[in-house]
C-alpha cells in the first residue's frame, strides 16, 4: 500500500506535517535551508518580539548616558529592527520551498498591525500570533478581558493581511473552546495548542529566579494532546498544531490521532539534531503502512472527543479511580 505524509494546516499544503517551530534555530536563511533539507515540512522563523525595541534602545541610551533619548531611540532601533526583519523574511523565503511562516509578538495594536503588513509584503505564506498572557493576569483585569483582546487582535491582523493567521495559544485560558470558535470567527485559520512560556525556578541558595527547564520532554505532551483531543471535536473547522512534547514519531501518530493536522517541534531538534526529522518521517511512513492509514487525513481526529469512548478518556479530569 502506498502511503504518503502530506497534509494541509491554516491553508498550507505541507509534504509532511513536521513543522519546525519558532526558535534560534529558525532564525537564519542557511539555518532554514539545512532544516529544509532536513525534511521539515515548513517552518516557522523566529519570532520578532516588540519588546525587544524598548530593550535595545534603553541598553543604547544607557551607553550614551542620554536618558532623555529613549523616545527618539525607540523610533530609531524600531525602524531598523523591522527592517532588517523584513530582509531576512525575503532572503529565507527565497533560499526556501516549503512554506515559511512569520512569527510576531508584540504589545500595541498598532505594532500588531505594522508587523502584518510586513510580513505580508516580505512574501511570506503565513503568519504565526505568538500570543502570551502572563502579564496581563492581574486582579484587575475583568473576566473575559483577555480572550477579547485576544480575539481583537485578530481582527486587526486579518485587516491588514490576506496571509493564513496562525495562533499560538497560551494554555492558561478558561475556555479554551469558547476561544477558538470566536478566534475562527475573526478570521484565525489555524491554531497552535500550545504556546510555551520561558520556564522559570528558584535557586533556593542564592533566592534568586533562574531559568528552569528551556527543552520539554515527554512528561509535556499530555496538556497539548488532550486539549487537541477536545477541541477537535468541538470546532472541527478550525485546524490544530500540536506543540509542546513531541519527541519521536509515535507522539506525532498520537497528535494526529487526537485532531492536529501539524505538530510544531523543538525540543526534539535540539535533542537529537535536526537529522532525526528523517527518521521521524521514516517511523510515520511505516506506522501508517502497518495500520493501512493511506495518509495524514485518513486518521486525523479519529481519537478525538467526537466519540463518545474517547470522549471520556479526555474529558476525565480526576484521580478518582487510579490505583498505584
Ligand atoms: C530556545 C527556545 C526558543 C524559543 N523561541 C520561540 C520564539 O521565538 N517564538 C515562539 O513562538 N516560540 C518559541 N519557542 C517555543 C517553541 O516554538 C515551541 O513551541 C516549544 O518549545 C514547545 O515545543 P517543543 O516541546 O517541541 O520544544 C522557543 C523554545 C525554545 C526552547
């Protein structure tokens, strides 16, 4: 029987549906080339994050003794940033086949917009949210507040782009569901399940903050693939990347299963290099021959809370009947 890995996430037609997803190893034109010949089926550049303006305009100030300067700065390292973002979007999407996918995070609307428009104009096939809320939970901000801005976002980025929207959710949401069906409605073709905060600890010595755990293992699939699982089944117009855990080519058969048309991988690359996305394809080839799956479709969602058997599975929630 002849299978093959293809598939379709947010409009994209992908060879195969191992995305690599935004991080330092996405950041360059020949980084991308080699993760393209790798096998990747697209990928997602780097993010450009609005913060790092004010960043790098208040480490310059501070060179230049010249507080007074930020403003001007700000402009100044702005300009320069989305620009020089811009040159490399265009010089990755022409060393590239695959599908390129731009990755923004910013603060103000106007930001959200402006880095739209370029990445629209850079050439790029799609544009990936990096949508965070850790900041924004505090007690005063009213229940609901975060999904509308969430979902305003969107509204003002499908104004100003016909590119696929991507995004990339935070876990930390109420009601999932309740989100992407109004995320759909505003013009999101895609969803990402899930966004990853930089992980924290504690240095109990020095009682200091310190970087926790940067790579995931497999102890982090359970969150994404159950949420793929139930929200598959609620807007089943939506479509999903799993991201977060996938590790070997079995999580990528257990994402699909659940409802993702993608995954987006990381940690596995940092792991084992970016060589072992053949082997990945090569584990999924010969799993779909055995199990007589001709393609990624003809078994995506077939675990998801549409029926009514897994349904409980992915909707328990409690200990009650765990034995050790
Ligand atoms: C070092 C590092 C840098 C990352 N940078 C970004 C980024 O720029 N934008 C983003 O959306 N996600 C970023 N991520 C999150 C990854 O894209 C990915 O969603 C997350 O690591 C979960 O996937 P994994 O379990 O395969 O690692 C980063 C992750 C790591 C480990």
């Amino acid at each position: 029987m002849t299978t093959n890995l293809k598939t379709t996430f947010a409009g994209l037609k992908l060879n195969n549906p191992i995305i690599a997803a935004a991080s330092p190893l996405t950041a360059t034109a020949e980084q991308c080339v080699e993760l393209e010949k790798a096998g990747v089926g697209a990928i997602v550049i780097k993010s450009i994050f609005e913060e790092s303006i004010a960043h790098n305009s208040q480490e310059l100030s501070d060179m230049l003794s010249h507080g007074e300067e930020v403003d001007y700065l700000d402009g100044y390292i702005g300009e320069q940033m989305v620009s020089e973002w811009k040159n490399s979007l265009v010089s990755i999407k022409a060393a590239c086949s695959i599908p390129i996918i731009a990755s923004i995070a910013c603060r103000s609307i106007e930001t959200w917009e402006r880095y739209a428009r370029t990445a629209s104009e850079a050439g790029v096939d799609a544009l990936e949210l990096n949508l965070m809320n850790v900041g924004r939970c505090t007690r005063h901000t009213p229940y609901g507040e975060i999904e509308h801005h969430l979902a305003h976002t969107v509204e003002v980025v499908r104004k100003n782009t016909s590119l696929p929207i991507i995004v990339k959710l935070a876990s930390n949401m109420t009601n999932p569901a309740a989100l992407v069906d109004r995320l759909k409605a505003c013009g999101a073709n895609g969803v990402v399940l899930f966004n990853r905060p930089y992980p924290v600890d504690i240095d109990i010595e020095k009682r200091e903050y310190t970087t926790g755990q940067v790579l995931t293992s497999a102890y982090n699939l359970a969150t994404p693939l159950r949420w793929t699982g139930i929200l598959s089944a609620e807007i089943p117009a939506m479509d999903y990347a799993l991201s977060g855990g996938v590790q070997t080519w079995q999580d990528i058969v257990k994402a699909v299963l659940a409802g993702a048309s993608a995954v987006e991988i990381c940690s596995a690359l940092y792991h084992k290099g970016i060589d072992y996305v053949a082997e990945m394809k090569q584990g999924l080839e010969e799993w779909q021959q055995n199990h007589f799956e001709e393609s990624i479709d003809t078994y995506r969602g077939r675990m998801n809370a549409s029926k009514g058997q897994y349904a409980k599975d992915l909707l328990r929630a409690q200990y009650l009947h765990f034995k050790s």
